[in-house]
C-alpha cells in the first residue's frame, strides 16, 4: 500500500504517529533555523522531500556542513557532517522527550553546540519537547505512506511551479504547519498581517505574508480531519470564496478561508494527478483573476522534460 502513487492515508488510522513525527520534525528544522541565515518569508527553515523522506538540506557546521534526514524507508534519523562522520537514531515509537534528549546527545558527539527553543511552533495546546511524554507513537507504515504521497505531491506541484516565471518558492515542507506548499507572487506589497499564531511570532508571521501570494499545498490532516490539498491567497481578493474551481469535489471553507480538495476525493478520480493539477490551477487563475495580478508577465507554458521554452 505505501508502494502506491496515492495510498490511502485517512488521518484516524495514524494520528498520533502525525503528532508525533511533527514535533520531531520541528526539533531539526529548529537547528536549521538556528544555524542558518534568514531567507525571505522564513523558506530557510523548510524541510525538502528526498526519495527517501524529509531533510534539513546541507547547513553550516563546524566549518563544513550538517544534514538531518528523516529516512522513512529505513526508519532512521541520519545526522551527516561533511567530514565524513555521521550519527543515526533509530524512528521508532518514544516520547518525545526521549528523542530529544537523543537528538542532543548525537549532536553533542558530532561537535555540535546548536541551542534551540524547546517549545514546538503552530501548536496551541503543547508542552515543552524536553516534557512531552504523551506523543510517543511511529507507525512506519504510515510514515511511508505519509512519504509516498508527498514524493507525488511534490511531482505534481513542481510542474506547477514550471508555469510561473514570476517569484516562486520552491517546493518546501513546512514543520511548524506540517505542510507541502508552493506559493506565487504578485510582487506588489500585502495588507500588515495580524498574527495571531500559536507559538510564533507576529513578526515572522508578518514577513512571511509581506507580499501578495497565492499558496498551495499538501496537509495530511489534524483535529479530526481528513488530509487535502489546499489553496488559498493573501489578501484574499473580493468575491474570491464564489469563485468557480476544478475538480468538482474542491469546495471553500469558510472556516479556514481557503480552497480544500480532499485526499481521498484526489486519489479516487480517474486521473489523480491531472485532478490536483486542474486544482492548483483552477484556484491559483480565481485568485490572480480576481485580484489583477498581470497574468500575461508572469506565467508560461508547463515546462516539460528536455524541452527548452520557444
């Protein structure tokens, strides 16, 4: 099943090891905050998918470079210097605060000295890694399938990403939200965000939406829900919550004020990766549209393998 392009991934079959493997998650990319240089709406935080999970990518240390890897496939958690040495800690069911202290100790005897807020980000209701032994589960199942369809994921909307001759961000993971996304730019300046997210703070919120942006992406799901594909855009333009998008099964939520295409709807068309494209699509025109980006200046064909633009 986790072999599959899009396996099954309802959110109540592994909802703990996703709460788990989050605070995980956010332990690296809280070194990768640490130890690297602020990049513009905090990409140089990001995770990256691998074929074979989620990585920090290279980051400065001890006068060479350090990666994390998350490797879904073996179920181990790689830490590799440029010179060579390495430590592993094993992906298996732990508290949380038992894979941090783990996390320290490896770090510790790499010669790494990196001190990181304990406090996870975009959570409301949490704890403190270094307390946290409540979240101690890791599904390996599910953490595959979890992998498998954000490698699909990241095809499909890296192709996305082809049509777009404007500011683009890559295709990043986002731990604090425990998301894939891909955002566009208008290039004109956006309305002071307000804040207002749990264990972050309002600058950072306000820098990462200084600009005009249509965003898209992956969530495998929380708090009862099911994963989707969303979409959304800052500021949201007049009439932008009516506006007609594909496939039929993409619906507005007012709650969230974004477009939601469910997983499993996804996976069940006929043509899974030309329902999410039309998705991407359909809801990225609504939100250029409506809100007069210059469409004309901004996008092109699809790229396609081999083949430079005319």
């Amino acid at each position: 099943m986790a072999m599959e392009r899009w396996p099954a991934l309802p959110y109540a079959a592994w909802q703990d090891t996703a709460a788990t493997l989050q605070l995980w998650t956010q332990m690296a990319g809280k070194i990768r905050l640490a130890l690297t240089p602020w990049l513009n709406h905090s990409w140089h935080v990001a995770l990256y998918v691998t074929a074979r999970g989620l990585t920090t990518s290279p980051m400065p240390a001890r006068g060479g470079s350090l990666e994390i890897e998350f490797d879904f496939v073996e179920n181990v958690v790689w830490l590799r210097l440029s010179d060579g040495h390495f430590r592993q800690l094993m992906l298996a069911p732990m508290p949380v605060a038992e894979f941090y202290a783990d996390l320290g100790i490896a770090l510790r005897e790499l010669g790494i000295l990196v001190d990181i807020n304990p406090m996870p980000c975009e959570i409301a209701d949490c704890v403190p890694f270094d307390h946290d032994t409540v979240h101690t589960s890791y599904d390996g199942d599910y953490a595959r399938r979890f992998h498998r369809v954000l490698s699909s994921a990241h095809e499909v909307m890296s192709r996305f990403r082809t049509g777009f001759l404007g500011k683009a961000s890559p295709v990043h993971f986002f731990w604090g939200s425990f998301d894939l996304a891909v955002t566009r730019f208008s290039g004109r300046r956006a309305p002071r965000h307000p804040g207002g997210v749990p264990h972050l703070p309002d600058a950072v919120a306000q820098e990462a939406y200084s600009h005009e942006v249509s965003s898209a992406g992956f969530w495998p799901g929380g708090k009862g829900a099911d994963a989707a594909f969303y979409s959304y855009a800052y500021p949201a333009p007049a009439g932008f919550a009516a506006a007609r998008v594909a496939p039929a099964q993409a619906f507005w939520s007012k709650e969230l004020g974004e477009f939601l295409l469910p997983y499993e709807a996804m996976r069940s068309a006929p043509d899974p990766d030309g329902a999410l494209m039309e998705f991407l699509q359909s809801t990225y025109a609504a939100a250029a549209d409506l809100a007069k980006w210059d469409r004309a200046a901004l996008e092109r064909p699809l790229g396609e393998p081999g083949k430079p633009p005319n």
